[in-house]
C-alpha cells in the first residue's frame, strides 16, 4: 500500500514559502508605525517609549481633543474629499465613457497626453496652482484646495478600462429601448462599474485625507484647516511634544480611514481587478 499526497496537501515550494516570509516582513514594516502610534497613544505621558509596568490610559485622548478645534478639522477635511470625490466623478466618468466608447480623431494620442499627468509630481505644479487659485480668488477655500485635483488621469485611466470591459450587447440593447448616450451612461455603464467607483474612491478619499502640502499652502485661517495641516500644527515644537498626546491625535486622524478600509478591502480589491487591463 502506497501513500501519496494529494495536490491540495504538498508542501509549498521554496519560491512560494520566500514569498510568504517576503509578504509577512512587509506587513509587519508597514504596520510597526501605526501599532507604536496605538501603543504609545495609551501609555501615560513620559512612559509612550517605554515598557515598564505602568499600566494604560485613555487620557491622552481626551487632551488631545481639548487642546484643538478637530471638530472643524474633520469637517473641512470631510468637505474637501467630498467636493474633489464629487468632481473626479463627474468629470472621469464623462471622460472615460468618451475614451471608451466614441471614436474621434486624436482620441489615442490625447489619451496618451492625459495619461501624462501621472508620471508628474503635484509638486512641481504647486506655484502655477497656486496662481490661478489666486486668479479665481478661491484662495483660503474647499474649492481651492480641492479644484488642482478634480481632473485625476489615473480616474480616468481606470474608469476607461472599466467601460471597455462592459459587453457592447448592454449598450446596443439599451439603444434598442430609446436611450440617448447619456441614458446609457447612466443605466448601463455606471451600474457595472460600481465595484470600481467604490475603488476608485476609497483611493480618492484616502489621498486627499492625507494630502497636507497643498493645503498648507493655500489655506490661512483656523476655520479652513483640513486634518493633515492641524495636526501638523499640533505637533508643532513650539508647543512642546508629547509623544503621547501627539499620537492620540495621530490615531484620531487616521482611524476613519483604517475603518473605511477594513469595511470596503474586499470591495477595493474587486474594484481594480475588474479594472483589468485590455
């Protein structure tokens, strides 16, 4: 009698048990900041370095909170990725469906020119963005924050990719019962691609949440602060550090992003594969 293994039971090869340990040391790289951050967030002041005995607290989230406006933070930073999310939706879907779906001359070649915009750093824009914000006298406002970033070519890069994806039956059907080209945007084109709407904004939501160099900038008053640039003045030497207190705030920021993630990961991870390359 012999004994062989079934090929759910073989052992992993030596390339794939290297990916596997490859894969756990990069969680673990990119995961050490956030759980020193939650580690020293609870540990009394003085103690965040420290692994004595000396219990936890939630203190320092309470003085974290009193010691800044973070409700207005988190309002303007919800206004800001709300205004930007709208108009990249706007405007990449209208863009995408076009580079999808309609055949213009110089259609390829402008793709190509938008596609572009990826391989240059918002940084190098900022003085050109920040005249023309001061032109339109948007300066110190959600709009100017959010109005450099609403014309996104990765958006439009990957809703494109989605509409392409959509089997060109569903359209000619809903041409068939009367639908104008707009009708079948919005009956057939956007529906499908709603796993890789949700990706797209989950990317969105999470880079303008972060975004802290462009509002820094363009931004003057308390009232208009987003998350990034109060805690940023939080954390000021000026007005002493705190390990501790700073990150609580830190954790604070940061936490309705972790949640959204931890809720949305599977529908994220969908999103962009059924944005697959054709």
């Amino acid at each position: 009698m012999t004994l062989s293994l079934s090929p759910s039971r073989r052992w992993p090869s030596a390339g794939q048990t290297f990916d596997t340990i490859g894969a756990w040391l990069l969680a673990l790289l990119w995961v050490a900041p956030l759980m020193f951050a939650i580690w020293a967030s609870l540990r009394p002041s003085g103690a965040a370095l420290g692994f004595g005995d000396v219990g936890f607290t939630l203190d320092n989230y309470r003085n974290a909170w009193n010691a800044a406006p973070w409700l207005t933070y988190f309002a303007n930073t919800l206004m800001l990725v709300s205004f930007t999310l709208v108009g990249q939706f706007v405007l990449c879907t209208l863009a995408g469906y076009a580079f999808a779906r309609f055949a213009f001359p110089g259609r390829d070649v402008l793709f190509v020119v938008i596609l572009m915009q990826l391989f240059i750093l918002p940084e190098v824009l900022i003085v050109e963005n920040y005249a023309m914000i001061a032109r339109l006298s948007l300066f110190d406002s959600i709009a100017g924050m959010g109005l450099p970033y609403i014309a996104s070519a990765f958006g439009i890069f990957l809703l494109r990719q989605a509409f392409k994806s959509v089997p060109i039956e569903l359209e000619e059907a809903a041409r068939i019962e009367g639908c104008g080209w707009l009708g079948v945007l919005w009956r057939v084109y956007v529906p499908a691609a709603r796993p890789v709407y949700l990706a797209y904004a989950l990317v969105s939501v999470a880079t303008h949440w972060n975004n802290f160099l462009w509002p820094l900038i363009v931004t003057n008053s308390p009232d208009r602060r987003p998350l990034t640039v109060g805690l940023s003045l939080f954390g000021a030497p000026e007005s002493g550090v705190d390990i501790a207190i700073v990150s609580a705030a830190t954790v604070m920021v940061i936490a309705p992003l972790l949640i959204a993630f931890l809720i949305f990961q599977r529908q994220f991870i969908q999103g962009f594969l059924r944005a697959g390359i054709k």
